[in-house]
C-alpha cells in the first residue's frame, strides 16, 4: 500500500548517499505535492553496486513549482517541475500555517 497519494504534500529528504542517487541537489530539502503513485520498481541504487534492489520501493511523480526550486526563478510564476522520487527519499511536509 502506498504511504502517500495524490495531493500530499512531501519533502524531499537529504540521505547524504554518495554516488549516482537519482535525487538532484536542488529538489533536497524542497517541498512539492505528490502527482500520482508510479508503482513499485527494485531500488536503483542497489542495482547500481549489482544488488537485486529488493522489496521493490514505491515510486512518485513529485511537482514542484519552479520558484520553490529557485526562489530567484525569473520565469512565469506558474512554471513547475515534476520529477519521480522513490519513497525512502520523501517525508511528509510540515502543514502549512
């Protein structure tokens, strides 16, 4: 079952994992919404060293509007980024107050 579904809001999480992560430096920390729940895949970062990447980890279509990326973004305000995140990566966000 997966831990977040369309419309929840999540942080990006810094794991301080060395090497090819799949996770770019400029969405750690950030907040976005879930888009949608791609499914369950083996880890990529296990597969990379030769290991099965198993239990499969959920995978999610993360947006981000690019002046939460950016806040110095000189484009439109309502241009956006959406990127996959698997779940280890993600934590629920704060609420907003």
């Amino acid at each position: 079952m997966p831990r977040f579904t369309a419309g929840d809001r999540v942080t990006v999480l810094d794991l301080g994992k060395p090497g090819h992560v799949r996770i770019p430096w400029f969405i750690r920390h950030k907040t976005g919404r879930i888009e949608r729940y791609c499914g369950a895949y083996p880890n990529p970062e296990d597969l990379a060293f030769g290991r099965p990447g198993l239990p499969a980890i959920d995978l999610y279509r993360v947006h981000f509007p690019q002046t939460e990326l950016w806040p110095d973004y000189p484009g439109p305000p309502g241009d956006t980024l959406e990127i996959e995140v698997y779940d280890h990566w993600l934590e629920p966000a704060e609420p907003l107050t």
